[in-house]
C-alpha cells in the first residue's frame, strides 16, 4: 500500500508541479486545467484515464466546457501519496 507523502515531501513536490495546490478542508492537492475548447478538455481527460488505469489509480475530476478540475489522494492511505504526484506530472505533460 502506497504511503502517505511527508509534509516535507509533499512541499517539495507541489514546488515542481506548477498549478497544483492543496485542497482545502481535505489531504488532496488540485489543480484547474482550462482548455481551448471542449474538444480540447475531453482529449485531455481521455488520454489522463488511458494513464490512470494504467497506474490503476483514478482521479477525481469535473468537467464543464473547456475546463477540467482534478483532485488527487490516495484515499487508500488516506491522503496524498507519490501515486498523486505520479498522476499530477503524467496529467502536466498530457495537458501541454
């Protein structure tokens, strides 16, 4: 089982990963992705579900129009793991 990030850790890779933020209220770290268009937005989400089944760790997102908001944790672990930050980079390159 993957384990919890350090709060040194986590600091650390929030600072490499540009956008990302920590949610509030829970042990997640999110990010607002906005696209061009939908078109756009749906590539996006396909292409990071192709990765995350891969990784068979899943991300919990919402879509409307153009813009695409992800939050990562490792519900597993309770909150947020190198699993995230694997997914959050992968969801970085995806996204361009």
């Amino acid at each position: 089982m993957a384990q919890k990030l350090t709060a040194e850790a986590r600091k650390a890779a929030l600072a490499r990963l540009p956008g990302w933020t920590d949610a509030q209220g829970r042990d997640a770290i999110v990010k607002k992705f906005v696209f061009r268009d939908f078109n756009q937005a749906f590539g996006f989400m396909t292409r990071a579900a192709l990765v995350a089944e891969k990784m068979d760790h899943h991300p919990e997102w919402f879509n409307v129009y153009k813009t695409v908001e992800v939050t990562l944790s490792t519900h597993d672990a309770g909150g947020v793991t190198e699993l995230d930050v694997k997914l959050a980079e992968a969801m970085e390159r995806l996204a361009g």
